[in-house]
C-alpha cells in the first residue's frame, strides 16, 4: 500500500517562500519519478513540476519556472518542493504523485501517475 503525505503548506505573503515535502512509503521510492500538480476550486488539477527517479532530470510548468524548485532524497524517501517568489496566483492544493512506471523521467499527465497524497493548502496573500 502506497502513501504519500505532504506537509508545509500554509499562508505565506507574496514573495514569500515555502517549502513543500511528500514522504513516501509502500514501494520502492527510488524506481519512481515524482511529480507535483495543484488545485483550485472549479479547476482541473494543474502540473506544476516533476523530477526523475535519480533526481537527475527536473521539468517545470512556465507559470513556476525559476520561481520553484523540486530536489529529493532517496535515503529518506522524501521529494521536496522549494517555492519562492510566491505570487497570490500560486494559491492551491498542492499534491504530490509518484508515477505509474519505473525509471522514468516523469510525465505531465494526471493519469499517468497512480499515487496520490492528500494534498497540503498554500495560501499567498496580496
């Protein structure tokens, strides 16, 4: 059985930072890429990041890039979400995933990943 759960998430101001992490349990953590997306109410879940299972490769939406970095330790089964430069726009559910095949880079597809977390609130203020 697999988990993910996020943590970090919170009210932060714009231009603020935050720093999101998803532990992982179930299955071997270092076969997976892993990928985050968000969430707003009315809205299709958006792709926001994914990294390689090495942590090798990484690839961001344009709406994030230079602003978000994802980096993840194998060691303890955690990927990480480093948000700086937050704008109100960035308000969502953030969730994290791990992707439904081994030894990939990552895909941007939700329905390429098969595990979910719960997802964790960040809130940026004007």
């Amino acid at each position: 059985q697999v988990q993910l759960v996020e943590s970090g998430g919170g009210l932060v101001q714009a231009g603020g930072s935050l720093r999101l992490s998803c532990a992982a349990s179930g299955r071997t953590f270092s076969r997976y890429a892993m990928g985050w997306f968000r969430q707003v109410p009315g809205k299709e879940r958006e792709f926001v990041g994914r990294i390689s299972w090495s942590g090798g490769r990484t690839y961001y939406a344009d709406s994030v890039k230079g602003r978000f970095t994802i980096s993840r330790d194998n060691a303890k089964n955690t990927v990480y979400l480093e948000m700086n430069n937050l704008k109100p726009e960035d308000t969502a559910v953030y969730y994290c995933a791990q992707d439904s095949s081994t030894y990939s880079s990552g895909h941007y597809r939700v329905d390429e990943y098969d595990y979910w977390g719960q997802g964790t609130q960040v809130t940026v203020s004007s």
